[in-house]
C-alpha cells in the first residue's frame, strides 16, 4: 500500500513572529522554518505503519518555494522513500494546494493521503478537508488512533464531545491530531541516506493547475497586549467593573 504525506515548510515553533512594519505579512527573513508539527505527526504515523508491514511505500510532497527541499529532505531521514516538490513563488491558498494534491494523487494513486489538521502559521484547517472533497474520498479529521485492516481504515478521531471511532474504505483521507504519536528525531545515518533518496520538482503548470490566489490579504497586524489585571474590594466593585468596563454583563 502506498502512502502520500504532504508536508508544509512553516516558521519554527520556537520563533517569536513578527509582522512587517507595511503590514503586509509576516517576516520571514532570516527566520528558521521547518516542518509543520502536525505534518510531522503524519510522517511519524505512515512510517509506523510501514513499520507494521502495512504500507510499503511512503510519498512525501510539499507545495512550495525551493527551499522547501530542505523540509523534504527531514521527511526522507524520517523514513520517507521519496519526496516531490511542486515549486512555485505564489502565496499557495488552501484551495490551491489541495487542487496540486489532487493532481499528485492522480499521478501517485496512493491508497492512503495522511496529513496534519492544520498548518501553525496560518491555522486554516481547511486542505485535508477540501481534498476529500475534490477527490469525493471518505475523510477521517481530528484522528488520534489509525488502525488499517482488510482494505479499511478505522480511525478514533477527537470531537468535542470527547471520542468518535469511525470505519471507512480505502482509499481515505487522514488528518492529524497531537495525540497520535510522539514524532522520532533522524538519526545522523538516515539523515546521510536521505541525500540519496529520490526528489523530483514539478509545478503546478505541469500539474495543470491553476494556483492563482483568491483571497487578498488586507493587512496582518500583532494582536493586542494582554492588560494587567487588578484587585477589587468587593462583589459589588466586580459587578461594576465586568458591567461597564469588560462589557459582559447587561
């Protein structure tokens, strides 16, 4: 069974982020990236899997600038066997990079795509979803467990209400949660044959795909400074406060 694992190159989760001083974005010169966490947690959990004699080949793909080679290459150190990049300058929209999915799957045909629920700079939430749909494959969000078995998959997926465990056919759509796995470090040696494993670079004018954006981006500024906090006297100097300066009560 293969496995296709897109992966997004995002500003390291240690970095403090800052925003351009025109408001434009946010400022990534000379700022470390790496892999998406979630999408770590989907690397962690196809190699698992080929570990368990389920898969036996692992894909990884990212959408992206050329440096997201880099990213890849941890993929492959991780124990992916191949790596493509879909290569482009555009700022890729959920919408957009799940369409070059979509045609990576066309090309791939992978019985299983698992990726994270979502990206830490741009929290959308929205890729694995929308693939689903352009694919009409049975989709599995929020998963914290993934048992695969006699061609389906069964999934324990976090809700608000606490725990759902659902059953679907393959080929399916996996989204990550945190509590699927703890992702390994590449040891020095993978990370020395990882240079050596297959990368190939498309885009998405190969792809047939059109990537042009459709939301514009108005202004990114830094959210407001958490206030102090303070003491009152008494209940009756709370009710004031939260009534005329908190604006939480009638």
């Amino acid at each position: 069974m293969k496995l296709l694992i897109p992966i997004k190159r995002v500003i390291d989760f240690n970095v403090k982020v800052r925003v351009k001083a025109d408001g434009s974005g946010v400022d990534t010169a000379n700022v470390k990236m790496s892999m998406n966490p979630f999408d770590e947690i989907a690397v962690e959990e196809a190699v698992r899997l080929k570990e368990k004699g389920v898969a036996t080949e692992i894909v990884v793909v990212s959408c992206g600038v050329s440096a997201c080679q880099e990213t890849l290459r941890t993929a492959l150190a991780l124990g992916a066997d191949r790596a493509i990049l879909v290569e482009s300058s555009e700022d890729l929209q959920p919408l957009a990079v799940a369409k070059i999915l979509q045609a990576v799957v066309a090309k791939e045909e992978p019985q299983l795509v698992i990726l994270g629920k979502q990206a830490i700079d741009d929290d959308a939430n929205q890729t694995g979803q929308m693939l689903a749909a352009l694919l009409d494959w049975p989709q599995a969000t929020f998963a914290s467990k993934v048992e695969i078995d006699s061609g389906k998959a069964t999934v324990k997926r976090e809700v608000d209400g606490g725990l759902e465990t659902i059953e679907m056919q393959l080929p399916a759509i996996i989204t990550t949660d945190l509590r699927l796995n703890e992702p390994r470090y590449a040891t020095l040696p993978n990370i020395m044959k990882a240079k050596k494993k297959p990368l190939d670079v498309t885009n998405p004018a190969t792809l047939n795909v059109d990537v042009t954006p459709r939301l514009a981006t108005l202004k990114v500024v830094e959210p407001p400074k958490r206030r102090g906090g303070g003491r009152v006297a008494d209940v009756k100097e709370l009710v004031a406060k939260l009534r005329n300066e908190a604006k939480v009560l009638p």
